[in-house]
C-alpha cells in the first residue's frame, strides 16, 4: 500500500537540539574542533566605544566568513541567507533558531573600518597557525614558496589614461593615489591602469587573454602543506619574489620560525634575491639560477669558461683570456653595469684565429661572458642542485601549487571580489586561514598523508 505524508502539522512544540541535526562527519565539526577565537574581542576591544547600543558580534562575523570561504560561497548576501537557511551553518556560527542573521552591509561596513584598522583578518590567519604549530603540523625541514595570479574586480575595457584626474575616487582609487604620494618614483609606471581598481597590474598567462589581476604569495610547510604566511601584491614578478623576504621575516619575528632552505621555481633564482637567502638570511636555496649565459644549441654556455678569481678573468676552451678591462684607465673604473654585472670580453685577435669561433661568437667579432657581483651565491645555489635533497625538494614544490589549485576550484578564489591592494590581502588572508583549517581540522581526525604516499602523487 503507497503511503503519505498528508498530515497536518498538529504539533505546537518540538523538542529540538541543533547539535543532532548536523553530521559527526562534517566539515565544519572538524573545523570547530581546532577553531579558537577566544582572544578575538580583547584584540578588537579598543576599536569598540564602551557606550551606545551593543554591535554584532565579531566572532559571529569572522565565523560567518570563514565559512563563506571554507564552502565557497563568494557573495556576502548568499552566505547571509545560506547561514539562514543552514542547520550547519547556523550551529558553527553558535545561533539559535531563532536567532537573526546580521544583515550583509554589516560586514562590509566591519571590514573597511575596525577589521582592517586592527588587522583582524592577519591576527586571526596568525591563531590558526599558532594552533597547527601547536598540534606539531609544522616541521623544521624548510619552506616552499610561489604565487598565483588571480583575476581583479576590474573591467578589461575600461583603462584609465591620466593620473591628474580621478573625481571622486573610491576607496581603492585613493589607495592608489596614496601610494603613489609616498613611493613617488619608485613604483613601476603601467602601460595600462583600471578605473575601478588602479592597484591591480595588466598581465597575462603565456598565451592567454590579458586581464587586471594581484598575486597572492603562499609561504608553505613543507611537511604538511600548512601555510606559514601570505603576502598580496600587484601582479609584476620583482614584488612576488621580494614579497618573500617580507614573509620570512615576519614568520622569524612573530613566531620565532628560522627558515633552514627555501624552495621555489626559477623566478626566484635571481641574483640579488640569491644573494639575499645565502649571505644575509643564512638561507639554503633550492631553487633553479635564472642563468642566461648558458646556450642550448652546440655553442660554448659560460659553464664552459673557466673563472680565475685572483686574477679576475675568464679562459676560454681554447685557453685564450677574457678580461674585464684590455687597457689602463686614468680614472679607475668597476666595470660594474646598472644591472649589477660585469662584462668580460675577449680580444678580436685571439677570436679571428680560433678554430673554435664558429661554436663560440660566430656572429661578432669577440666573445663576451656576463659575470654577476652575486655569483658565489649562485654558485652555492648550483652546488645545491647537484645534492639528492635537490630531487626530493623538486617534489615538495607541488604542495604549494594544489593549494593554488584547490584556492581556485574549490574554494572557487578565482575572481577577487574586494578592490584594492588592501581588499586582496584581505581575501588572500581569509582564504589561506580557511584551507589551513581545512586541512588542520582533517589531519587531527585522521592522521597527516605519510611522505611515502605524497612524495608518490
């Protein structure tokens, strides 16, 4: 016999319990569990009047986000009515029933007031990290680091073409403004800037459209994925690498973490950064040299010149000399160029009688080898690619790039919401605090991956 549920609703009380209606299993129980914010109003405590009605609760807010970000849900007015809505969502935010869910202006209203004067987001981001550190997820082996462009909240036909007149600029337009009052000179002049967000950087992938976007910097453990800091920046690769040096030393300060070896792909294998890891942070680098010296055809690289230091000059496979200077000068001079390098160069006479020009300077009439002033540091960095640590380190790297992808399909971070470059850290900061939890919440139910297992993926 087919039944039905046609019966009217006579009851006029239930007996409810939140707690039964949501899954031992499920994600935010996990989170729950390691989630602390208890030092979170004594930190906002002077940003608050002692008088006037009583606000929203920041911990309701800062939960409220955590899972917009954990769960993907990017709209801010879609997790107010999803936090409604969801038995789940309302048990992590610890509302009632009953209880009303704060309205959606609250949050932008908190964030660009009393969040970002007290750096609410980077204090929370620092509990949670404090918490794996706590628990043992992070090791003492190294880190790794990377970036990974994200597309701005900015139109791509819409350019602006003179810094003398903005109006009346928005927020992020006078964060723009503001900076170039302070840095002056020093920030690289754009061939193309947005109306709405003039922080974010015209780029491309190799290949693919151009578009406005930031570059969100990941600093991450290498023994379980956690991530150790984060750092917005426009999207140009001399702020991405150097945005590193910022997160070492504020993970040093603050937590008393000295970085023993970095990892990273070839951008960061510059000179000056190399020389920057070896000979003032004490750093072991493995990462590739950004080496243009070398060829890739049949051709002499500079590896096959030979360097004498005491006597500062190159030999050639067929043994003649490439020195800095051929003649005296009356005023001494460095030979150093703007881009912090010496050139050595041949004589004419040694290179028209070689019988090995054609596979050296078949196209000039000398041979010149580019020598940095950082070259022992990238020396230190070649001899570390030779060591067995170098291919395992090789394989960590990837940890940073599934967070990349996991912050992109997953956590759906592919588009900023926020303008700004203040509004990108604020989201890079919410979403790296989020897989931290994430993943710190799974590991202490389960158990890390063992290092057999990751190193075979």
């Amino acid at each position: 016999m087919m039944g039905s549920n046609d019966k009217p609703q006579d009851e006029l009380f239930y007996a409810f319990n939140l707690d039964d209606m949501v899954p031992q299993d499920h994600l935010l129980r996990d989170i729950d569990r390691v989630l602390d914010l208890s030092n979170l109003r004594e930190h906002l405590a002077p940003y608050y009047s002692h008088t006037g009605r009583p606000s929203v609760d920041p911990e309701l807010m800062i939960r409220m986000l955590l899972i917009g970000y954990c769960c993907g849900i990017r709209s801010e007015r879609q997790l107010c009515y999803e936090v409604s809505m969801n038995l789940a969502y309302r048990w992590f935010c610890k509302l009632k029933i009953t209880d009303q869910v704060p309205h959606h202006s609250t949050f932008s209203k908190n964030r660009h007031g009393r969040f970002r004067e007290a750096d609410t987001f980077r204090f929370v981001f620092e509990q949670v990290l404090k918490r794996c550190m706590d628990e043992g997820l992070i090791g003492d082996e190294g880190f790794t680091v990377d970036a990974s462009v994200v597309k701005a909240d900015a139109s791509k036909q819409k350019h602006h073409d003179d810094d003398d007149d903005w109006g009346g600029g928005s927020r992020a337009i006078n964060e723009y403004l503001d900076a170039l009052t302070e840095d002056g000179s020093s920030m690289t002049p754009a061939k193309k800037v947005s109306q709405t967000d003039p922080m974010a950087r015209w780029t491309s992938a190799a290949g693919g459209p151009a578009y406005y976007a930031y570059s969100t910097n990941y600093l991450v453990d290498t023994d379980n994925g956690i991530i150790v800091d984060v750092e917005a920046t426009p999207a140009l690769r001399t702020p991405e690498v150097w945005s590193t040096k910022i997160m070492i030393e504020r993970v040093k300060d603050r937590f008393g973490v000295e970085t023993k070896k970095l990892i990273g792909d070839t951008a960061y294998g510059t000179a000056e950064f190399l020389n920057w890891m070896v000979n003032e942070a004490g750093i072991e680098p493995h990462v590739p040299v950004w080496d243009r010296g070398d060829e890739h055809d049949d051709r002499f690289g500079r590896s096959d010149f030979s360097f004498d230091e005491q006597n500062d000059l190159y030999t050639c496979p067929n043994g003649k000399e490439l020195r800095r200077f051929w003649r005296t000068y009356k005023q001494p001079r460095t030979g150093i160029t703007k881009s912090n390098e010496i050139k050595y160069r041949s004589r004419k006479t040694d290179c028209d009688a070689c019988p090995m020009k054609q596979r050296c300077c078949p196209n000039t009439d000398i041979r010149k080898v580019t020598r940095s002033i950082y070259e022992p540091a990238r020396d230190v960095a070649r001899a570390v690619r030779k060591t067995p640590a170098y291919r395992r380190t090789r394989r960590q790297r990837k940890k940073v790039e599934m967070l990349f992808a996991h912050m992109k399909r997953i956590l759906k971070v592919d588009r900023l919401r926020l303008r700004g470059l203040s509004g990108a850290q604020d989201e890079f900061l919410l979403t790296a605090t989020a897989q931290n939890l994430r993943r710190m919440g799974k590991y202490l139910v389960t158990g890390p991956p063992e290092i057999s297992e990751m190193a075979a993926t």
